[in-house]
C-alpha cells in the first residue's frame, strides 16, 4: 500500500512538472511569434497569438490547482514541497510571459495601421528579443534538468538585457526629437521593448526559483557574486 502511495506521488509530481515545461514551450512559441509577428508585418500572425492567450491562463489555473491538491493529499515536505512551491511560482512568471507576448502582437498590430507614416527598422529588437528567448530556453531546460548552475549564466544575460533596453530607448528618444512624425510609431516600439525586458526579468526568475528547488536558498534580490558564491 505504501509502495503505491510513493509511486501515485511521484506520478503527480511528475505531472506537474511536464505541465510546466508544456506552458513554457507554449509561452516561448507565443514569443516567437510575437516578435516575428512584429517584424515581418504578418497581421495573421499577431492576431493568432492574441487569440491563444487562454491557453497559456487555462494551463496555469490547472497546474495551480493539481499542485494545490497535491499539497492538501500528500503534504509534501523538504525537497518535495520546494518543488511544489518551485512550480507555483515559475507557472505565475510563465503566465505573465505570455501576456506580455499577447501584449507585443497587439503593438504589432497598432504599428502597422495603414494610415502610419514610418516603418521602423527592427535589427536592435530582434538581437535584444533573442537574448531574451535564450534566457527563457535557459531557465526552463535548468528546470528539467534540476541545474542550479545555470541561474550565474541567466543572471548574467538579464544584464546585457537590460544594456540593450536603455540603449534601443535612447536611440527611439532621439528619433523621436528628429522627426516628430514617428512619435506615434516610436512610442508604440517603447512599450514593445520594455515587454521584452521583463520577459527577460521573468526568465531570470524561473532560473533563480531552481536554485531554490535543488539548493534550498532563496537568491532573489541578490547581486550576481553572491548568486554565483551559493552555487559553488
């Protein structure tokens, strides 16, 4: 009987974690598409990933729940119930993901009116994107994987995110005080990038939760050399 109550266990965990690892890969899919949506003018494109937020949401309600239930019949403890807590939280970071992809299509669509003047040339937000894509692929392979030494490596990319937003903004300032014209365009592109930087705040998130399922130490808000210091 008691063989049968670990093996049931370890199959709800095991659940949960692939139901994981499913909303990531939508969610990065819903990026993809977001972001290739916004640069090539497909209109379709954006409009699909509007149209499939629910998904990302219905995948988090029923994740949250099966971990609730887990917690109320099992009662997990020590590494157990930090992966439990460890899913909770990087399923909210996931949800949030996919609205800021939903958020990105809808820019899209608003930079591509017809009655707009300006075509923007997209080759900084497509390398900044693409960091931030590899911090969200990062994060979510240290998850199945249980590797808490990939957060160092995460943490340090949201750096170079973060480089990239401040100077994309600096650049889209100054058109802006060049050519007034492209102020509604330029405003629209501000928004859109500032949604791809907490992509990557939410990408770094989900990699410091895995220090805390396989370690036990809670690394939020830390600076990287202590980050890097609990993971040798």
């Amino acid at each position: 009987m008691a063989e049968h109550t670990y093996k049931q266990f370890d199959a709800d965990l095991e659940m949960v974690r692939a139901r994981v690892l499913e909303m990531g890969g939508l969610v990065e899919e819903q990026v993809n598409r977001a972001i290739d949506a916004l640069i090539n003018g497909d209109v379709k494109a954006a409009e699909a990933v509007i149209a499939t937020d629910h998904q990302v949401n219905a995948l988090e309600v029923a994740t949250d729940e099966a971990c609730t239930q887990i917690i109320a019949l099992r009662q997990p403890a020590a590494v157990d119930l930090r992966m439990i807590l460890t899913i909770i939280k990087t399923i909210t970071d996931l949800e949030r993901i996919g609205d800021e992809a939903a958020k990105i299509a809808r820019y899209a669509l608003r930079v591509y009116e017809s009655d707009r003047i300006i075509t923007p040339r997209y080759s900084e937000i497509k390398y900044m994107a693409g960091l931030t894509l590899k911090m969200l692929r990062e994060s979510l392979d240290a998850f199945a994987r249980l590797d808490a030494s990939a957060a160092g490596a995460v943490a340090r990319q949201d750096i170079e995110v973060d480089e990239e937003f401040h100077l994309i903004t600096r650049h889209l300032i100054t058109y802006m005080m060049e050519d007034p014209r492209t102020i509604s365009t330029f405003i629209d592109l501000m928004f859109v990038v500032k949604a791809i930087e907490r992509i990557g705040d939410h990408a770094k998130n989900v990699s410091e939760y895995v220090v805390f399922m396989v370690k036990g130490k809670d690394v939020r808000h830390t600076s990287i050399e202590e980050l890097e210091r609990e993971l040798k």
